[in-house]
C-alpha cells in the first residue's frame, strides 16, 4: 500500500516497461531555463568553444548561455542538442563548456540579451525533452534529472 514514486515525480517513467501498463497517465512538469548573456558575431569559417569542433559555414550569430555542465548541461550535448528561444530550435554549436553554452542564433531575427531560452522542455516531443537530452548522452532520464545541481534556483510554478 506504499508507492516510491522516484522520478515519476518529474512525470517521467522510470523504463519502457513502466510506460507500457501506466497507459501515458504521467505528464513532464522539469523545465529548466536561463537567459542569453551575450550575443557574438562570426564570420565564415571561425569556429566557438574548446578544440574547434564547429566551424561556421556561413557569417553566424551565436549566443552565449550561462550554464554548462557545472549546472547540469552535459558536454555530451555539444554540437547535438538544441534549446528552444520563443518556441524555436536553436542548435548547440561547440563544446558544452564548464560555465558556458553557445547556440547559433543565425536563424533568428533581433534576439536581445536576457531573451529567456529552455534547455530542458516539459513537452515530451521538443527537441530538449529529457528523453531527446538522455538519448545524446546516451544514458537514461534518470541521469538528465539527477545531474541538475542543488545551486541552481528552483522555483514551483502551478
């Protein structure tokens, strides 16, 4: 007559199986969100981030985030993942750093500093949905949700 609830406290299912003979009656609620700090400019062919993992095929506008995987944003989401800014895709471009995230912006028109930008989606089918981060890292939700660090604000939202 007890339940561990465990992660279904996020609203997500701990495995397949689970989901399987719950009959989709969990509902993500984790959002995690920061705000763009500073906009750069580059030109063709300049890379971001450590080792130059991504080079610019075009003039590009990236915007630097103030997470990295200190906070919980994994390295393993470099050059793979995206965030979601006014409800678009913009993909992660470089390396994760400790500190700092960059995102090509080239897609977007007149994005100021402070423009909110989610790096995690309660939408099960976004493109940062825990599930979609978990299967760039090539782990489980689990590991998505439990690496957010105690530092970071939480706030209940109804």
């Amino acid at each position: 007559d007890m339940v561990r609830l465990g992660i279904g406290l996020y609203g997500f299912y701990p495995s397949e199986y689970v989901k399987t003979f719950c009959k989709n009656t969990l509902r993500p609620i984790l959002e995690y969100k920061t705000k763009i700090v500073h906009l750069q400019k580059i030109k063709k062919g300049e890379s971001v981030s450590y080792s130059s993992t991504w080079k610019a095929k075009k003039d590009s506008t990236i915007g630097i985030l103030p997470i990295g995987y200190a906070d919980g944003y994994l390295r393993a989401f470099s050059n793979c993942a995206s965030v979601l800014i006014n409800g678009r895709k913009a993909p992660v471009r470089g390396r994760v750093c400790m500190d700092l995230t960059m995102v090509d912006l080239s897609e977007f028109n007149d994005i100021p500093p402070e423009t909110e930008v989610t790096l995690i989606s309660s939408n099960p089918d976004s493109e940062c949905s825990v599930e979609k981060l978990a299967k760039f890292a090539n782990t489980i939700n689990y590991e998505i949700t439990t690496m957010l660090p105690k530092h970071i604000p939480k706030r209940l939202v109804d």
